[in-house]
C-alpha cells in the first residue's frame, strides 16, 4: 500500500444477531448498504463473523465470485471476501448459508425462504466496487447490539 495515498474509511455497524445471521450497515463516503454475515460463535473457521476491528481490504477478482474485496488479515481466518448472496444462518441449527464466514451485501433486508436476508447483493456489490474504483479501504467492524 503507497503510505502516501489517502485511504477511506468504511464503518460496518453490526446492529443485531441470530441463529439466522448477523445483520450489520455498511457506511462509506457516498455510499450506504445493509450487511449479512454469519452469527458470531468465536470467529471459528467457516462457521463465524469475523472478530470487531479494523482491517485493510484489497480489491481483488475472484475466480467463483467475480469483482470483490478482500478482508486482510484476519486473525485465524484466510479469504475473507466482501461477495454477493443472500443468507447467512448457522448451518448447524438448520439454516441456510451463501457465507463461510465472509460479508454478504445486499440493499435490503427481508426474507428468503422464511429465513433473514439481504436483497439486490450482487446489483449492490457491483456498485460499491464501481463507486470505490479498485481502490483499498480500512474496514472498522463495530458491535453496537
């Protein structure tokens, strides 16, 4: 990263969680999305959200999810992704999943199959990587529950 280059800053509120996904709000400059990342049960591997703080996110393209960001550095966890999809419930108490621990986008919340979620994801993940042109951001994920 060029130390001299100006980076955003982009805030993920967490407001609420359940067995059928943590629900979040993704602020950053000129833009504004809802969140959907699995419940917390101590940032385990494919099975968690990750812990709060501050992480450097890259752009990157990924070969199964196209245009995304990647979540760097996450302590005890690898591919991390910012990627398009819907629900994100715990697996083991009989919800659906599109996340293995990475965040789900989406431009409303609702329902899918009785079960919470994000709407428009991949509409909405597209626009936020147009909007923040390929450029790397710090991540602060934030518990306000």
């Amino acid at each position: 990263m060029n130390m001299n280059k100006i980076i955003k800053h982009i805030f993920l509120y967490r407001i609420e969680t359940s067995d059928q996904g943590t629900k979040g709000l993704w602020v950053a400059p000129g833009f504004f999305a809802k969140i959907l990342e699995l419940p917390w049960r101590d940032n385990k591997q494919n099975i968690s959200c990750i812990s709060e703080g501050e992480y450097l996110c890259r752009f990157r393209i990924s070969k199964k999810f196209g245009a995304v960001y990647h979540i760097t550095d996450v302590e005890g966890r690898t591919w991390i992704l910012t990627h398009a999809g819907n629900l994100a419930g715990d697996r083991d108490e009989g919800y659906e999943t599109h996340s293995y621990g990475c965040i789900l986008m989406g431009k409303y919340f609702g329902f899918l199959r009785g079960q919470v979620a994000v709407l428009l994801s991949r509409i909405t993940l597209r626009k936020f990587v147009r909007k923040m042109n390929k450029e790397d951001f710090m991540l602060h994920v934030i518990k306000t529950y």
